[in-house]
C-alpha cells in the first residue's frame, strides 16, 4: 500500500490478509500515535496515513521493508500447511485407520456405490 492510500480497515484487512481483531487495534493504536487520521463515514471509518507517519516510515523503511518480507513469507508457508493439513484430512477421512476409516466415502455413496443426491 502506498503512503497515498486511503481507505477502510476492511480494505487493509483483504490486502494483508488479517482478521478485524488485529487490524483494527493497530490502527487505533497507530492513530493515537499520530501516524494515521482517521474519518468517519457514516458507518465506516477511513484511515490515512499523517505526516508524522510518513516521516516515520520513511526513516524506518528497511525495517519496514524486512518484516512485510517476512510476513509474506510467513502468510505463504501458512497457506501451504493449511492446503496440505487440508489434503491430509480429507485423504485419512477416507483412508484411515480404525473403525470409521473410509466413513465419509461411505457416506458420500449410497450401498450399491452410486453417488447420494445432496441438496
């Protein structure tokens, strides 16, 4: 996000990827800071950036620049842990040991193996 971006919290949570209960604390606290400004439309707060806060980012813009590195990284290896966490429930769902191995194929299929409508 560029230091000419405005906009809502909702936004900045769809660009990071976060959930409202960490984005909007941060934002507050941002704001009491003095780094963003905040304005209220109707229901909707918009947030930009201050003067102080560009200052501030400017000067700090590697250390910036290293921890948004390492978030993506961090956000990419939680999406592949949560695809392959994802795979391995559905296959031992179907495969796994124990008495109620192969339950939801079974449940997806009727007894003669033909496919269950399903609404």
């Amino acid at each position: 996000m560029g230091t000419n971006h405005q906009g809502g919290g909702r936004a900045l949570q769809r660009h990071l990827l976060a959930k409202s209960s960490m984005v909007y604390p941060a934002l507050t606290y941002l704001e009491e800071l003095g780094y963003t400004a905040s304005e209220s439309e109707g229901t909707k707060k918009h947030y930009r950036i201050t003067e102080a806060g560009t200052a501030y980012l400017d000067e700090n813009r590697v250390g910036v620049e290293e921890t948004l590195d390492q978030l993506a990284r961090f956000g990419r290896k939680l999406a592949q842990f949560q695809k392959q966490f994802k795979e391995d429930n559905e296959e031992s769902d179907d495969l796994g040991p124990g008495p109620r191995g192969g339950i939801k194929s079974e449940w997806r299929t009727g007894k003669d193996g033909s496919p269950r409508a399903t609404k």
